[in-house]
C-alpha cells in the first residue's frame, strides 16, 4: 500500500539543503504549524553543541527535520503517515499493521534521502 501512495504523490517542494535556514523555509511552506516546534528543537540542538563543542547535536537535528520535511513534502505520504499515527496512538486493534508500516514510509523517506 506505500509504494502506491509514493507513487502517485507529488512533492509540493523541491527538497531542501539539510542545514537549518534551508529546513525552516520549507517547513515553513509544507507545515508552519511545526516552525515553533522546529525553532525549540534548533535551540536545544545548537546549545548542547556548543557545550560539547561538538556539531553532533545539530547534525542528529537536521536529519530528523530532514527526513520530516521528505515526508511533508509528499502530502498523500504526509496523510497516511498521520492516520497510520493515529492509529497507533489511539489503540486500533490493527496496530502492528500500522507500526509495520510506518516503519516502511519512513525507509523509503530515507533512501529518498540517501541515506
């Protein structure tokens, strides 16, 4: 059922750069209600760097934004990761379906990354 979805969904932006200006821009055009989110996130990643004075912190953070901007960018991907979501928090009786796949939206997101 994925592989349909991708298949026929088409990204509403080009993908970004995976750097912080680059990811805020397009989360600001696919999903602005997570800039607030993404600005918190950005803080925290950018203050434990600097006391570790190590770019470890911000380089797990522009992943993460990366890979959710991937999928934002698809909004039929986007939607059925929501009810996929849902499903699971709320109890659904088929959620090992729904964690299974999931766990396949966010690996083809990935390789669509590559990486």
């Amino acid at each position: 059922m994925t592989q349909q979805i991708v298949e026929t969904d088409h990204a509403i932006i080009p993908r970004p750069d995976a750097t912080p200006a680059s990811l805020r821009a397009a989360i600001a055009r696919v999903r602005p209600s997570s800039l607030r989110e993404f600005d918190q996130q950005l803080l925290e990643a950018s203050t434990e760097a600097q006391a570790a004075q190590n770019v470890g912190p911000l380089r797990v953070f522009c992943a993460s934004w990366a890979m959710y901007v991937e999928i934002q960018r698809f909004p039929l991907r986007a939607q059925r990761l929501a009810a996929l979501e849902h499903m699971v928090d709320t109890g659904h009786p088929d959620t090992r379906s729904a964690v299974r796949e999931i766990a396949e939206l966010l690996r083809e997101a990935s390789e669509d990354l590559g990486q």
